[in-house]
C-alpha cells in the first residue's frame, strides 16, 4: 500500500485494496496490523471479513476521495469506506467476526446497491480512534444481527434505518458528533427493529443541536432540502437495557419526519444523572410536526437512581423532557 494508483511509491493513503470479484473472504489473523481499506466486488451469496487482526486507516487523509486522489475533499459517493462494496446484489450477506476497526477517515462501511435486499452479521467487531467527524458505526441494513460489538464513533453509533434487525450487547465510546441511535435524515417505514443491552460508555457533547442530535437516540431533520414529513409512514423500534455512564445527554432528540408507532423505551439508567447546564445538553426535544402521531412509550427510566414519571418528566425537573404539547396524551413514562 505504500503506492498510489499509478504505481508511485512513497504515496501512502493514496490507495486501496480492490480485491478480485473471486476473492470473497477477508481474514485478518492475529497480530495482523493491515494500513488500508478494502473493497468487494464479489457477487457471492455470502461474503466475510474474520480474525482478530487491525485493518487501519490511519494513512488517509479526513474523507479521502479516491475519484479525487484520495484528497479531503467530501463526497458522500466516493469518500473511502474501510469496508466497501459498490455493487452489492439481493440476497448477499456481510459475515464480520473479530477484527478490530482503527482509524477510519469517513464513514466506515457502506455496501451499495439494493441495500433493502442485503444484510450483515457483526459479531465481536472493534472500533477504535474514530477521531474524524463522520467516522460512525457501520451500516445495519435489514434484518442484520449485530452483538458484542465494541464502537468508537464520533458520527452516528447505531444507524436504524431498515426493519428487522436486533443489535445485542454493545458498548458505545462517544463522541461530539450526531446521537448513539440514529433514525432520521428521511422519511422512513421500519418495524421489528430492537436494541437491548445497550451500554453508553462516555459521552461528548459541547453543545445542544437537533441537526446532529445531541442525545441517546436522535433523529435528524432531511438530509435533503425541498422534502416534508409523511405521517403515513412510520418508525416502531424497541430500545432496552440501556445505561449511560457519567452525566448524560439528553434521552431523545427526535425531527418528526414520520409517524413515531410504538417507540419503545425500557429499562434505562443514567446513574450519574443528566447534564444540567445552560447549554441545555441534557434536555430532550421533540417538536411539534403536523399530522405525527407521537406513540413514545417510556418504562422504568431512572436518573441518579430516581425514576422519571409522569409527575417529574418535564424540561425544569428530573427528566428533562421538552415534548411539544401537541403531542400531550400520545405518550407516556411509567415507572
């Protein structure tokens, strides 16, 4: 890898590993410590990357753009994932057990193609010095299994963008940008959809911001202009077992793109309570969006060990939440 594309040596980050559409599984053993990203083009069924070896990006430059040189300069179609595949077909699944991630300079998997129709397999996958801003978690397309995974992100942690898939058993080192759990930036319709054991091991927000939530769990505004909300579309999704370490951010932070139907959130501690400041970090926020039903179901939240009800939810007191009035009777916390 120390070559760019033309053969030139001494370019490192200036190249990647586009591996021949026979080649289908990656095995990085232990101790193995490989400095640059790879690319499938394989079209079989099923698809690996295994061992307890490092794949590194730490040669590229921030959103290194390989139709532009590997140069920092955005795209949100050819700015380098460490894990790549641009042309994914119906039906393939992603097997990824053990490597460690370190490093990324941009998003940190993205499998295009028909994304609706493929799905992945992250078990005991690492990801470290996640420093850049957009480094986030990698893609959880439909039906994905995703557990013991150990995440290093300063983007979005947990993208819940597709139905059927569970996440089990994560621990989430955050920082300042976009929430652990994201759902927004489009209109979308998702069922069956579940997180449980979710464990928030620091958090690093500066300010208060509903584009990039600072929260939990967020949804963003459109990613596009010149779009509005579908209230006929909605997102059911179920959260449990979640613990946030040291003063939190806020819960929720949710843009109304959709219809919100049995949002459920269960089991959550923050025991060292949220963070009260006049920024506002630790205040949730949802706001009002015509024709939204707000079905937000809060069970067992506790905040510095006292539960947040009914009688103590609001943006003055124990749990912080700013919920437009409009929503008034839609939702519910229960102790």
């Amino acid at each position: 890898m120390n070559e760019n594309t033309d053969g030139v040596t001494g370019n490192l980050g200036s190249n990647h590993m586009i591996l021949d559409p026979t080649t289908y599984w990656v095995n990085l053993a232990p101790g193995a410590y490989v400095q640059g990203a790879i690319e499938y083009t394989t079209h079989a069924q099923n698809f690996y990357a295994t061992g307890h070896g490092i794949l590194s990006g730490e040669h590229y430059v921030y959103q290194a753009n390989v139709d532009e040189g590997y140069t920092s300069l955005k795209s949100d179609s050819t700015s380098l994932r460490m894990w790549w595949h641009n042309s994914s077909q119906s039906g393939q699944v992603w097997f990824c057990n053990g490597p460690t991630l370190n490093a990324p300079p941009f998003n940190t998997m993205d499998f295009n193609g028909d994304v609706y129709a493929i799905s992945s397999r992250i078990t005991d996958y690492k990801q470290v010095g996640a420093y850049f801003f957009q480094t986030d978690g990698p893609e959880i397309y439909p039906n994905s299994i995703v557990r013991d995974v150990f995440w290093h992100v300063n983007d979005d942690a947990l993208k819940l963008y597709y139905s059927g898939a569970t996440v089990t058993r994560a621990t989430i080192w955050k920082c300042l940008n976009d929430p652990i759990i994201q759902m927004g930036w489009s209109s979308r319709n998702i069922s069956g959809t579940t997180v449980d054991t979710l464990n928030v091991i620091h958090t690093r927000y500066r300010d208060a911001n509903m584009v990039v939530p600072t929260a939990i769990i967020g949804g963003s505004p459109f990613y596009m202009s010149g779009i509005t909300p579908d209230p006929n579309q909605a997102i059911s999704i179920r959260v449990s077992n979640l613990v946030c370490e040291g003063p939190c951010p806020s819960l929720v932070r949710i843009t109304p793109l959709q219809s919100y139907r049995n949002l459920e959130l269960e089991n959550l501690a923050f025991p060292d309570g949220l963070l009260k400041n006049p920024l506002k970090i630790g205040q949730s926020y949802i706001p009002a969006s015509p024709g939204v039903v707000m079905d937000l179901k809060i069970a067992n939240w506790t905040v510095g060990g006292d539960h947040v009800t009914m009688d103590n939810f609001q943006s003055d007191s124990l749990g912080q939440l700013n919920i437009d009035v409009s929503y008034w009777g839609k939702w519910s916390i229960t102790p």
